[in-house]
C-alpha cells in the first residue's frame, strides 16, 4: 500500500492523472469476453481455504486429470466413429439411389475460367473450325457463291456450367452427371470472307456474338479413359452477325439477307447430328500423350449377324429403290409384304457404302467384310438395315445404328454406341489390327440387335502442324478469290503414285475397258485403258509435285464406251505424313458405287539440288523417242499424222512426221545438255493447210535417275483420253580417269550383266503387253545368252574364292611354323 501512495504522488507531481472510466470501461470488456472468470477468484480462494485448514490436495490432482483425460480420448473416437459410419452411408447412398440431390457448380465454373484460355479454348477452337469449314462448303444460301474461314477463335469467356447445380443419375450400369450449359458471350472471333453473286463482290462476315442454352449429359465409360458429352435435347441457339468490307468489295458493308438464320441452322444442325441424345461426342483422356496428329485410317468392318428381326419390331417404311433420290416414302402395313423375310445391311462411312448380300430368315449371318477409309480422327460407321423382297423391286428400309470411333493420343482407338434404354456399349482397341467385337441394338427397338466386328488397320499421322493463325488464313483466302498467282505452295518433295490394278469394278459389258484419272492439286493424269474392266492391271507410276496445304489426291475410275465413258467410282486419299523413302501399299474403296476398290503405291522423296549446278559438268541428257500407240485420232478418216516436238529449257526439237497412223515408229536421239531443265514432249497432228492440232503431251522425269543407267518406260499423254509414248532416257554423267585394268574384273562384270538383265525383264514385260511376239522371241534368247554369261561369272568367281581361301590357309600355315614353339622357349630358358 505504501508503495502504491508513493506511485500515486510521484503520478501526481508529474502531472499524470488516472482515468477511472477507462480502468471500468476495460474490466467490463473482460467480463464480456471471459464471463467465468468472476467464478474462478472464489473457487480459488475456497481451494487455498481446504488447502489450507482441512487436506493436501497435490495428491488429487494428478488423478482428477487423468480421468478428464478418458472421458475426452473417448468422446473423440465416438465421434470419429460417427463421421466414417455418415461417410460410408452417403457412399452407400450414391452408389445405389439413381438420382442424387443437386450440387453446386461453382468450383467447377473457376477451374474452367483457370484453364479455358490457354487449354481449352485453342483445342476446340481448332476442332470446331474443321467442323464448320466442311459444314459451310456444302450448305451455303444462293447469294453466296463461295465462302472461307479467315478466323476462328471461341475468346476468353467460357460457358457457365451448372448454373442451378448439378445432378448424377443412373441407367443400368452406366453413370451420368447432368448439369445446365449456358454461354452467351461477345468475345469470339469468327470472320468468314464470302464471294457474293454477281455484281455485288465480296464481304466478311463477323460472329460477334453467340448465345447458346441447353442441359448437358456428361458420362465416364472404360474406367475414366474417356467422357461422352451430349445436350439431352437440342439447345437453344442466337447468332448475331456483323458485315465489313472485302479486299475488292463493290458492295458496302450492310446486311445480308438470310446470314445470321443460315449460320443458326448451320450451328442446330451439326448440334443435332452430333451431340443431342442418343447421339454422343467423346472426350478421350489417355495416360500418355504421343503428341501425334491423326488424319486418316484403314478401317475394317465385318458385318456378323443379326437377331431377333421381325416386321412387328419396325417402323415400316417402303422406300421405292427407283424413287430413292427424290425421298418418297410410303407407310406399308406388314400383312402387305411378302412371306420370305430377305434382309441385307448397308454399311455407311462417310460418302463411302457398302453393302451385304440377301440373306433370309430372322437370325441372318453375313460375315462380309469391308474395307473402309477414314479421313479424320474420328468418324461413323452407319449400318441400314433394309428388306429386299423377290417379287418386288422395292426394298424397305427397316432400322438403323451406328458405331463412333475415335482415335486417342496414346495410339489406341475407342469405340462406342448407344445400348439399350439409352446406355452405353464402349470398347477399347489398344493398338492398330486389334479386333473389337459390339452387339449393337437397331434404333427404335426393343430386341433387334446387330452383331458385328471392326478392326482398325493402321492411322495415318500427319507430318506438321495445322494452325488457324491469320497468315495462313489469308493465304488460303487469296486463292480463293482472286490473286497474282495460281501457283499453290510446294514443299520441294516428289510423290509417286503407282497405279497397279483393281479389283470388282462395276463394267457394262465383258468387253469394255477402264481407266483411272488422278488429279492432285491442278494436275490432271490418266492411266491408259486395261481390257478386264473388272479386274484391270494397270502398273503406271505418276508424279506430282508435293503440295503443302493438305491437298487430296482425287481418283475417278470410268468405263470406255462409244457414247461417252461412264463413272463406275470415286474416291480422295490424303497424302499427308508420308515419310521419304516408305512406299504406302493400300487398297482404296470408291466412294458412291456398292463395290469396287484401287490399289495404289504412294512413295514420297526429297529431289536432291545436284542438277546443273553440282553433278552436271558436262553431262548430258539422252533421249530416245521410239514409239507411241493408241493416239487419239485427229483427220476424219480415223488416223493422224503425228510427230513429237521436243521442248527443253529454250531449246526445240522435232521428229519426223508418220503419216496415215495411230502407232508411229520414230526411233529417234536428241541430246541436251543436262542443266536440270524441264524435258517436255508434245505431240501434234500435222496438217499442211490448217494449223496443227495438238494430240497429247507429258513430262519426262530424269532427275532422280541414277547416272549412266538408261530408263526405259511408257509415258501417258496428258489432256486427252487415250494414247501413250515409249521413251528411252540417261543422264550421262562423265566419269573420273582411272587406270582401265586388261581384262574386267568377274564381279563388275557380273553387275553389268545383271543391269542388262533388268533392262530386259523391263522391256520383255512391255512387249508382252503389246502382244509383240517377234520381238518377245528375240528379247528372251537375248535374256538366255545373258544368264549362260551370269552363269560363266558366278562359276569364275566361286574358283577364284577356292583359290583365295587356299592362299589363306597357306599364309596361316606359313606365320605357325615360323613361331616358335613353347616347348622351344621352355628349353631355351
């Protein structure tokens, strides 16, 4: 106390006063905050007064803890024991109940805005934009006469997912989350550039806006290798457009009639065709990304069986095979029909079909197998079920079903198909030539299934990157409507295309003839026409510059006729990823005929710089015109008088003229200097009076012919439908001086003469076609003189290898008489 008087008065001299209101402001903010501790300075002093006057309680104290201890240790694994019992009930209850309460989305909506700018945005970006540039070249209004994609961009805005929460359910085995999509944004970037119908020009056509709305079905198949999305009904879809100027555009940016209602259809339609239930696209997540693009496959599709088909099963429709095009369809009750049941199946892959013979009876077996091709990733194998009936020429069609595949970044391919009550049927082929077997039940019905097995091939990986960028964009926009050049991009590459045969080609009569035209890029090329238009052998190699804008190489078969040659198929190979060197075998389906297929060798190989500027120091070129056959005849009486101009840089040369002929016989030598020129022959029909009339032209290839070794081949003629010319080419290349020896070795004789005994399998082989058997006689006796003389050289160097082996065994004995033995170097020492 008396130190608090003297800090009291030492406060007081220093002029410091004591709030009292502060001092009871605090202790009544503690009594708020601790409300037990007015309790604890009486409990306090009633344990010191025991304390004190009545027992000791240290000794209590240690046990009253431990006590408190357990009673707390025990509470804790209670209720730990209650959260795992909760947990696995709700476990339980999702597993089991098919419907689960709605969750809230909105750590899914932040993962996506984290993630769509940099991940998801530029991989659909890409995907959809391959979508609508092939939606867009086939469906456009009629004021549009030609249109292209400059830009494609989904912006930074991702759709909103589960706005009112999400919802998992259960059909069967199969598991689904719905949840709603919502995306209105006007953030995206899509320009289209349209050539207008005459005299309005071009203009650009600009998405601004996109407005989308739907409920989304996601569902995990093959143990979360994959996730199918679909929209449970079609979504709802605004489009707004904008419209600016072209490079040459007359027509100012205003509103085109029809634009935004055309694109929202072009949008709904895809949407449908695509993603609306039963319809499913995949989402493939493989553990392991090879960073590979797939542009193509061999697809191989073997239609088994079917089950449980009935007339009551369908929904009949009687679809007049004559009336097919024009889409009449007539309801057909079933007592109508026939007693036979004659069913057959049309496969369906694009624009390619095929289909299964008539097979009778409600379980019908197939087994016919088809050889499809794809030209993306991913694709539908269709498969229409349809009644033929033998006393009628019209067939029905009954159901349907289809069979989605995908290829996936670990180099293994999904497929996948609606099952029953909406579930779904997944299959997993971990590697190409793995087969894969589905029963897949026909659309709009209970029992009916089909049975059938699919066997990717191979994929066909492409060699660089695609990207939308704007250059890009614009360079393809440029050939598109209008620009200095109509040169397309080249890479510096060669491919070689080998036509050698087909096989169930469709043909009017036995005796026609078929032929096969290749265009790549702007240049057209022609087989000549085979006899066995059914069968034809053809083995003709074409060559095309490589174009780098994933340009397709285009096939159409035709058949001869007098009135004018027939379209018996079509079909387009993508010749990307081709590596230098590996020739491609495969066989080709034709798209738009039931049967039919080509075979083609595709090669691809970098030209090497050495013309005229490395190897060509006095080279030259050697060629030989000996013969053409089949011309086209140019006079009135059947016949022509053709001759051959040579053209070779600024150099021309000329034959002579045969008059009165389709198969002149020239057998004549021109020589240029080799300076890697282009070696052009043009035949003409002479004419004394009129100017000459041209009958065909080609290119001669002697670039990549080895030097010193003659080629000799039959050339196609371009621009006209029949006729070739047979020339024989050499790049004649000066050797180094050396020393010549007496007499040539065995072995470099034996090379000459195997060269000389290919020249003449190559030229027996194009007299056997021409049916020439005077000079076949005297080719073959060449041939056995030549093999007496290979004979002679095999014979001479086999002594000459005994002779050298014996020299050897003498050398040897020789080195281990003159070494000491050790016995020897023992005695010595």
């Amino acid at each position: 106390m008396l130190k608090m008087q003297k800090t009291m008065k030492k406060m007081k001299k220093k002029g410091m006063r004591i709030d009292m209101s502060k001092i009871t402001e605090f202790l009544n903010e503690l009594m708020v905050e601790k409300p037990v501790l007015p309790l604890l300075i009486p409990l306090l002093l009633v344990l010191w007064s025991i304390e004190k006057w009545f027992f000791n309680l240290s000794n209590w104290v240690p046990l009253a803890v431990a006590v408190w201890a357990t009673i707390q240790y025990g509470s804790h694994r209670q209720r730990i024991v209650v959260q795992d019992l909760n947990k696995k009930w709700k476990q339980l209850i999702l597993q089991t109940s098919p419907m689960t309460p709605l969750e809230h989305c909105e750590w899914l909506n932040k993962l996506l805005i984290e993630i769509w700018p940099n991940f998801i945005n530029p991989k659909l970006s890409l995907k959809f934009s391959s979508i609508l540039e092939r939606r867009i070249k086939h469906r456009k209004p009629k004021l549009i006469e030609k249109i292209e994609l400059l830009e494609f961009s989904l912006g930074s805005c991702p759709p909103i997912l589960g706005m009112h929460g999400a919802q998992w359910s259960t059909a069967g085995d199969q598991r689904f989350i719905r949840m709603g999509f919502d995306w209105d944004t006007s953030d995206i970037s899509i320009m289209l550039q349209a050539k207008l119908a005459k005299p309005m020009g071009t203009a650009k056509i600009v998405v601004n806006n996109i407005h989308m709305k739907g409920d989304l079905l996601l569902s995990p198949i093959l143990d979360g290798r994959a996730i199918l999305y679909s929209f449970v009904s079609t979504p709802e879809v605004r489009i707004n457009v904008a419209f600016g100027s072209g490079g040459s555009q007359s027509l100012p940016a205003t509103f085109l009639p029809g634009v935004s209602p055309w694109l929202q259809k072009i949008c709904t339609e895809s949407l449908n065709k695509t993603m609306v239930e039963p319809r499913r696209r995949c989402l493939a997540l493989p553990p392991v990304d090879l960073r590979k693009k797939a542009v193509g496959g061999v697809l191989h599709v073997t239609v088994v069986s079917a089950g449980k088909l009935s007339r009551s099963s369908f929904k009949r429709r009687l679809i007049s095979a004559e009336d097919d095009d024009a889409g009449d369809v007539v309801v057909v009750d079933s007592r109508e029909l026939g007693k036979d049941f004659h069913t057959f199946v049309e496969v369906e892959l694009e624009d390619l079909t095929r289909r299964t013979l008539e097979v009778a009876g409600p379980n019908p077996t197939w087994d016919s197998t088809f050889n499809m091709l794809l030209h993306d990733d991913a694709g539908i194998v269709k498969f229409n079920l349809y009644e033929c009936s033998s006393d009628r020429v019209n067939y029905d069609y009954l159901a349907t079903c289809e069979i989605k595949l995908r290829y996936c970044t670990d180099d293994s391919t999904i497929f996948w198909a609606v099952g029953d009550e909406s579930s779904v049927i997944a299959k997993h082929a971990a590697f190409c030539g793995e087969e894969v077997e589905m029963v897949v039940p026909f659309e709009g019905t209970s029992s009916a299934k089909l049975k059938v097995k699919l066997t990717l091939k191979e994929w066909q990986f492409s060699g660089g990157l695609h990207s939308l960028s704007g250059t890009h964009l614009s360079t393809r926009a440029s050939s598109l409507f209008g620009s200095t050049t109509n040169l397309q991009p080249k890479t510096g590459r060669k491919i070689y295309v080998t036509v050698v045969e087909g096989k169930e080609l469709l043909e009017k009569d036995r005796s026609g003839k078929s032929y096969v035209k290749l265009q790549y890029g702007k240049t057209i090329q022609r087989t000549r026409s085979a006899t066995n238009a059914s069968q034809p052998t053809w083995n003709q190699k074409f060559e095309y510059e490589e174009i780098s804008d994933g340009e397709y190489l285009k096939i159409k078969c035709f058949n001869e006729d007098i009135f004018g040659d027939e379209n018996i198929g079509n079909a387009r190979v993508n010749l990307e990823g081709l590596m230098d060197g590996e020739v491609r075998d495969v066989w080709i389906p034709l798209e738009k005929v039931n049967k039919g297929e080509v075979r083609l060798q595709i090669e691809a190989a970098t030209i090497d710089e050495y013309d005229g500027s490395k190897n060509s120091q006095g080279g030259l070129i050697e060629l030989v015109i000996i013969e053409g056959r089949d011309l086209v005849a140019a006079d009135i009486r059947g016949t022509s008088d053709p001759y051959v101009r040579v053209h070779y840089g600024s150099e021309r040369r000329r034959t002579k003229v045969h008059y009165k002929t389709l198969t002149p016989q020239w057998h004549q030598t021109f020589e240029f200097p080799d300076d890697g020129s282009l070696l052009s022959l043009h035949v003409k029909d002479h004419n004394a009076l009129l100017p000459t009339s041209s009958i065909g032209d080609c290119i001669v290839e002697y670039h990549r012919l080895p030097p010193n070794e003659m080629s000799d081949k039959w050339i196609p003629l371009q621009g006209v439908k029949k006729g070739e010319i047979h020339v024989q080419v050499t790049r004649k290349v000066p050797q180094p001086q050396k020393k010549v020896s007496e007499s040539e070795s065995p072995s470099s004789r034996g090379r000459n003469i195997s060269t000389q005994m290919k020249e003449k399998m190559m030229k027996i082989r194009s007299l056997i076609e021409d049916e020439n058997l005077e000079e076949l006689t005297t080719s073959l006796n060449e041939l056995e003189s030549l093999h007496e003389v290979e004979e002679e050289c095999i014979i001479q160097l086999e002594t000459e290898q005994m002779l050298l082996l014996n020299k050897i065994n003498e050398l040897g004995q020789e080195i281990i008489n003159s070494s000491p033995s050790p016995s020897r170097r023992s005695s010595s020492n």
